[in-house]
C-alpha cells in the first residue's frame, strides 16, 4: 500500500481572503477579476449559483451585477501572496514534507500517522483556519491524481466534513463511479473528447482504461494519471524546490502603448521585476526574449514583435537587464517611434537558461559586474524598507500611463502600514 498524500485546498481563495477584512462580504456574491479588470478569476458560491463562469469577461455579466449586487474586487496578488505565505506556514506544522503546489494548494505527507490519519487532517484544516481564517477542503489518497481527486469530493459533498479518504477502496470507487472524466486532474477539453469517443466518460472508467491505450491517447502524461489513479504513485512529493529554467514577467496594458517611449518604460519595470525575481531565486539568466504584441480581438490594427538577445555573462542585475531588454525592444520597434499606427496591449521579458547564481561563468571585468551588483542588492534593500517602487530606474518614468488597471483593489491589508484596518471603539 503506498503511502497517503494529503492535499489541503484553499476554498475559492481570493474571495476568501477579500473577505478576511471586510466581513460585509459573506453571503453576498464576490468575483475578483484578473488584471485590468477584465475577466472572472474567482467566484464566492453565491456568484457560482448565478451562474458566472471561471474566465467569462465581465462586461458579459455586467447586468448580472447590477441586478443581484456582486460585489467585484480587483486582483490584489500582494494580499494573496501574503496570507498563502501564512497558510503554508501553518500546513508545515502537520508533517515533516510538504509541498507548495500552487497560491492555494499544498501536497501533505501523511505517512506514520496510522488510524490518527483523518483526526490530523481535520486537525490541519482546523488550525489553518483558526491561524489564517482560511477555509479549506482536505483530500487524501495514495498518489498526488487520487488526493487532487479526493479534494474534489470534498468540496462537492458535504457529508465529508472537509476531509475525505480515498485511500478506503470502497469509498474511491464509489465515488470514481459516479464522477464525470473531466474532473481528473491533467485531464482537458480535448483529452475529454478523445476519452468520451472511446465511451470512457466516468473517473472509473478512466482508471480501468488499458494502460497501453492511455499511451496512445494521450502520451505518457495519461498512461502516468490511469496508473495514479490505481493507487500507483508516479509523481513525488517535491519538498525541495526544483530549480527554474525559464522565467517571464509580462503584463497586459492599462492604456495602449501607442510609442516607443512608453513601450521601452513598460519594458524596464518588466526586466526590473524580473531581475529581483531572479536574485530572490538565487540565480542568472544566459537568454532574454522581449515581446509585444496588438490586440488580436478587437478590430484594430495587428502587430506582433519579439528579439533574443544574449546575457554575457549571464546576469541578474537590474542595470544589465533593463539595458538589454531596451536594445531588444527598439530592435523590435516598426517605424516611427512616436506613432507607427500600432496599439500594443501586452509586453513581457522571458528568461531563459537559468543557472545558480554560484555556478555562473565570469568574464575579464569581473569587477564591473560586482558593482553592478552592488547596486542591484541596494536598490532591493532600499524597497523593501520603505516599499515597492521607492527608486526606480528613469527609463521606467514615473506616470506609467501602461500600468495595468485595478480600480476596485482593496485595501493591502498586511504589507502597507497605511491600509491597515482602524478600529474606532
């Protein structure tokens, strides 16, 4: 018998965490949009029933909100990020492995608690709420698919409490039985098709499809989630982070970026954020790509653009960054640089080939690169005392008409002295 995995879910997480500080907020249907407001990213259980779908852009339910008072948030990436840091804080607490799978989803080591099992899962869920005030849904199975799965019925039944054991055959067969195929983690739209044409339209039906023909149909990544499913653990629990091998920023505009001016500012706070992310990690980058691009949806005028450029040596300061990234994009510019009669609403800075910033060849002007880096360590000093974006490079501007759009964000509650919440006795 392999050994259980847990994994603890965040129930509708940002929502939940908009409603941490406002409790205004519960009962009443909540959707936090992604950026520049556009579309549902996360929906309370009211919005659910009334039938506003993950990704549908809002305009579409805009009389929906008018009607039935939804409450519509920004995306505050720096709140969620902040209470998903608390929330796995806590989870560690229950088990010597764990591991991060996502802003609100953590694999839990289960082995060596015998029949105490479920009482320490409950006991999990519990403590994550007291702590946090977090609600999650508990599911435990022999492999990763089997616990993603067992989380699944939890959230759908309430007769589980939040904690649901599919390790008990029983009890996983019954409910594979009665689940439909698309609810299988790794399992897609077109993946569905193909298995539906088959007549494989149940979780039951998938776990018992010939491992051969799970090959066919969908490459070594179904043959791997058939064999999950049998209780066969094919993916580990990772608790040491695998090192990266590519990273991006990349941002939709808030205001179409119609020069090069505003593109090249748009750019450096790109490669800028990247560089931090980078030195958070540890690490160096041998290859960049910058790219911008149109909106392809909406009738205007369509243009894509993107160059490679080489680090060397490979870089994770914020100077070497912003200067190559810049070269790129005017390399990439069309035209005139006031106006080329182009709209871009998208940018980004790709990394590539991602060393540990120890193993990272040097060249002749070593020494240029250590004040460089100097530098770089002082600017991350200077904003994380006094806050993001204190000092910034001049080429990144100051009114940043790109910025992305967030006009109902609430409040950073937990990372900004000046949003912390006054209570008046």
């Amino acid at each position: 018998m392999a050994d259980p995995i847990a994994l603890i879910d965040c129930n509708n997480f940002y929502v939940s965490c908009e409603r941490l500080f406002d409790p205004r907020l519960r009962g009443v249907p909540v959707v936090v949009l992604s950026n520049n407001d556009g579309c549902a990213v996360a929906r309370s259980d009211e919005a659910k029933a009334l039938g506003i779908k993950m990704g549908e852009p809002a305009h579409l339910f805009k009389q929906k909100t008018k009607e039935h008072g939804i409450r519509l948030f920004s995306s505050n990436y720096t709140l969620y990020g902040d209470i998903s840091r608390r929330v796995a804080a806590t989870i560690s607490d229950f088990s010597p492995r764990t591991e991060i799978y996502s802003i609100d989803e953590t694999f839990v080591d289960m082995s060596g608690f015998g029949g105490r099992m479920l009482d320490h899962a409950a006991e999990m869920r519990a403590t994550v709420r007291q702590n946090t005030g977090i609600p999650t849904c508990v599911g435990i199975g022999p492999s990763k698919t089997m616990a993603k799965f067992a989380n699944f019925i939890a959230k759908k039944n309430p007769v589980f409490n939040g904690v649901a054991d599919l390790t008990d055959d029983n009890i996983a067969a019954y409910c594979m039985a009665r689940t439909d195929v698309s609810e299988v983690w790794g399992v897609g739209s077109r993946t569905t098709e193909k298995l539906r044409g088959l007549g494989i339209n149940t979780v039951a039906q998938l776990r018992d499809m010939p491992l051969p023909l799970a090959r066919s149909v969908g490459t070594v990544v179904l043959e791997r989630t058939v064999a999950e499913l049998r209780g066969i653990p094919c993916i580990e629990i990772q608790d040491v982070e695998p090192t990266r091998k590519g990273m991006a920023v990349t941002r939709s505009a808030g205001t179409p970026m119609t020069s090069l001016a505003v593109l090249q500012q748009a750019i450096t706070a790109h490669a800028t954020r990247a560089a931090e992310k980078l030195r958070r990690h540890g690490l160096v980058a041998a290859h960049m790509t910058v790219f911008f691009h149109t909106n392809p949806h909406n009738g205007s005028a369509r243009d894509s653009s993107s160059r490679t450029a080489k680090l060397s040596p490979p870089s994770n300061t914020t100077m070497a960054l912003v200067q190559t990234a810049l070269r790129c994009a005017e390399r990439g510019w069309k035209g005139n640089r006031e106006a080329n009669g182009y709209a871009y609403t998208k940018a980004g800075v790709m990394l590539d080939d991602l060393v540990p910033e120890e193993l990272a060849p040097v060249d002749l002007f070593a020494h240029e690169q250590a004040k460089s880096a100097k530098l770089s360590v002082a600017l991350d000093a200077v904003n994380d005392k006094w806050g993001k974006k204190t000092i910034v490079l001049a080429s990144e501007g100051f009114k940043q008409p790109f910025a992305t759009k967030a006009n109902m964000r609430s409040p950073r509650y937990t990372t900004r002295l000046a949003d912390l919440p006054v209570v008046r006795a």
